[in-house]
C-alpha cells in the first residue's frame, strides 16, 4: 500500500506544471540609507504609492548610510537581494559594472546627467546648519576654518567619512576648498574642537536638533524641512566664503536583478510622480526639472559661491584620503 501511496505521489509530482510567478506579483527589494527609508523619509510614501498605482510589492531595506549601504551591495555580491539601490552619491568610489546600463523614458526632463550607470534622483550642496536661537547671542562662522577657534569648541557635529556619504561629502568640501595638506590640518583640528563625529547624517542630525550643539553639517536645502513641517525658521544654512560643493545622489539597477522590467517600473516612478515626495521629505533638489517645488523651498540657502570640483578624481583617490583621515583622527 506503500509503495502503491509513494508512486501516485512521485506521478503527481511529475505530472503538475511548475506555473511560474507573474512579475507584477514578484517582490521588489530596494537598498536605500535609512533617512531615506525612515519614518520621515520619502520612502515609505513613495512605495505605498507605487504598490497602489502598480500592484508591485516593495521590500524596502533600509541599509545605514550610504557608505555602508554600497559597502554592504558589494559584499553580498551575486547573492545581494536587491534589485535597485537608491541613495549612492558622487562622492563613493562605484564599481559601476554592478549596475544596469539603463536609461529612463524621463532622461530628458533630468537637470542632472548619468554618471556611468546611475542615474540621478536629487541633488544638493553640503554647509552647515545653524541653530539661531543660540547665534542670537554669538557670532556666526564665516568659512571652515573659523570651526577651529576656541568659540566653537564643542559646538559642531561632524560626520564620519568612511560610514556617511555627507561626512564623505565633507572631506571632498575641505579638499577641494583648502587643499589636501590643509584639509587634513582642518580635521586634526576639529578632532578636539568638534563635539562629536557621527556615524550617520540621521544620528548627527537629530543630535544637532536635540540642542546638543548649535551647528552641524547637513545641506542647504535642510532648513525647508523645519519651515515646511514645524513652521520655523530657526535653522539657517551659513553661505561660507569658501564656497560650498554641489553633491548628486543617484539609483542604480543591480545586474544580478531577476526583477528588471519592475525595477524599472519603480525607478522611473521615483523619478517623475516620487519627485516631489523626493524634494519634501529628503529636503532635496529633485533630478527632475519640471517639478514645482513648494514656496517653503525659499528657504533654502543657493550659495553664493559654488565650487567646482573633478568628482572623478576625488572618488579615485577615496581610499588614500580615507586612510589619511584615520591616521589624522587616531593620531
């Protein structure tokens, strides 16, 4: 009776069709920085407004900084669940071969260009955000190197480089501004006049408005989160005479995706109807340049001085930089 049981159930078996999954029921799964992905983020938004329109499921994953999101991408490798990363800046060095050579049908309205593979989602330019409420009584800096004087001991936050694509972004500032040899003096300094070096802009940043210290590094553009949500203007970006560095964050298609035509069904929606939601919640330029921005986007400070950098150089010499910064903050 066995055996007689074990055969109808091995015929069974052969004879039923494997019926493959529709795409349109398949899980999408997005790598984004946690502030993207984040309760005030655009994130959450973005994919329940796509699983709406689409009836694509979205696995969102929040992946640390960007640093740590791109590190973690290339160590899983061939066995990375994700079908589209989303937050990776110019200032990382990409090994653009991990990524799908692809165009979206909104190229065209892009105020930003390609950067091998990736394709641009917002931009920005890195300064320092200020509390008023404490500059009420004090002097503001004016340019980077006024951070290392005595009055702002333990009034700034930094960002850590090698976790953060803002802190990141903050050694290609004092680089391109300063110079290698005297970027590097900057920091020695800011080592003991800094507060703090976060991991991450989210930790840092809710430091910063926690009241732990009257400046931090963050963008331009932060101040239209406090104006659009609180109603407050207590926090101004500083237009230093350094000049300021422009930064462009980007999304990328993994090649080992088995979800391509959905991914690019989500990423050319992050890229026109999630534009918006982009520029509100993640306070960014959008890529997008049709897009109407909100009257709360005055706010945000347009350098007088933008400093024009080779992003591609800098990203080449990433790791020496790196290494120095380590040796700097450890000696």
């Amino acid at each position: 009776m066995k055996k007689i049981l074990l055969l109808l159930v091995a015929v069974f078996c052969v004879s039923v069709p494997v019926v493959a999954q529709p795409q349109s029921e398949q899980v999408l799964t997005v790598y984004a920085y946690d502030s993207f992905t984040g309760d005030w983020g655009p994130g959450n938004d973005i994919v329940k407004a796509f699983e709406e329109q689409t009836g694509i499921k979205v696995n969102l994953v929040g992946a640390s900084g960007a640093v740590e999101m791109y590190t973690k991408v290339v160590y899983e490798g061939a066995d990375c669940p994700a079908d589209v990363v989303i937050g990776i800046s110019d200032s990382i060095n990409v090994d653009q071969s991990l990524f799908l050579d692809w165009q979206p049908d909104c190229m065209a309205d892009l105020s930003v260009g390609k950067k091998g593979n990736l394709v641009p989602f917002d931009y920005g330019f890195f300064a320092f955000i200020a509390d008023m409420e404490y500059f009420k009584d004090h002097e503001l800096p004016t340019c980077l190197e006024d951070l290392t004087k005595p009055e702002f001991k333990d009034k700034v936050i930094l960002i850590d480089p090698r976790t953060s694509s803002v802190g990141l972004g903050l050694l290609a500032w004092t680089v391109n501004t300063l110079g290698e040899d005297a970027a590097f003096d900057w920091w020695k300094a800011m080592k003991d006049n800094a507060l703090t070096i976060g991991d991450s802009w989210s930790s840092s940043y809710g430091l910063f408005t926690e009241g732990e210290a009257p400046l931090v590094i963050s963008y331009t553009t932060s101040p239209v989160y406090h104006a659009l949500y609180e109603g407050t203007d207590r926090y101004q970006a500083i237009d230093f005479t350094n000049g300021h560095v422009k930064t462009t964050e980007y999304l990328g298609i993994l090649k080992t995706s088995k979800n391509v035509e959905n991914a690019k069904k989500f990423c050319e929606f992050v890229l026109t109807q999630g534009q918006e939601q982009i520029a509100v919640a993640n306070t960014m330029f959008p890529a997008n340049g049709s897009v109407e921005l909100p009257e709360a986007f005055k706010a945000a400070l347009m350098p007088s001085r933008i400093v024009e950098y080779d992003t591609d150089a800098f990203v080449e010499k990433t790791n020496e930089y790196l290494t120095r910064w380590a040796q700097t903050m450890v000696l």
